[in-house]
C-alpha cells in the first residue's frame, strides 16, 4: 500500500505520515522531504502550509539524492493529490 505526502501530495510514502492517534511517522518524503513527526512541531498544519509553499516558491526541488523522481514526474500535478 502506497500513501501520500501531506505537504507535497508525492504518492508513493511506503507508511501512513500519521497513525490513527494523528502521531508522526518519522518518515521523510523523498520529494520534499518533509519528516513527519518531526517537521510538524509545535503546529502540525502550519508546519505544513509554510513547508509546501516554501518547497513550491523555492521551484519544487527534489529533495532525495538516493531516491530518482518518478517517471515524467510533475509536482505540480502531484499537488492534487491532497486532499484538504
């Protein structure tokens, strides 16, 4: 089962970012690497918002050098795929 990045909609997360009691992961999104867990603190959707629109603002940078983005891969199409 595959799961979705909250910040930058990358739909490939191999673990929920949050447990069912809404705890982080610690589990960094390859493509804006974003940690759950630990990025999020002290405000979890604050966090998130200033997070993406710095990724976005900042050109939509790749974040993993071990990990290759998708094939034809375009964040910001990847971004509808949150849900909020």
């Amino acid at each position: 089962m595959k799961y979705i990045c909250e910040v930058c909609g990358y739909p490939y997360l191999i673990e929920p970012p949050y447990d069912k009691n809404g705890n982080g992961s610690y589990i960094i999104c390859p493509c804006c690497g974003f940690e759950f867990g630990y990025d999020d603190y002290p405000d979890k959707e604050k966090s998130i918002i200033d997070w993406r629109n710095n990724w976005i603002e900042n050109g939509y940078i790749w974040f993993s050098e071990k990990k290759a983005p998708p094939i034809n891969w375009n964040p910001q199409k990847q971004l509808i795929n949150i849900v909020k």
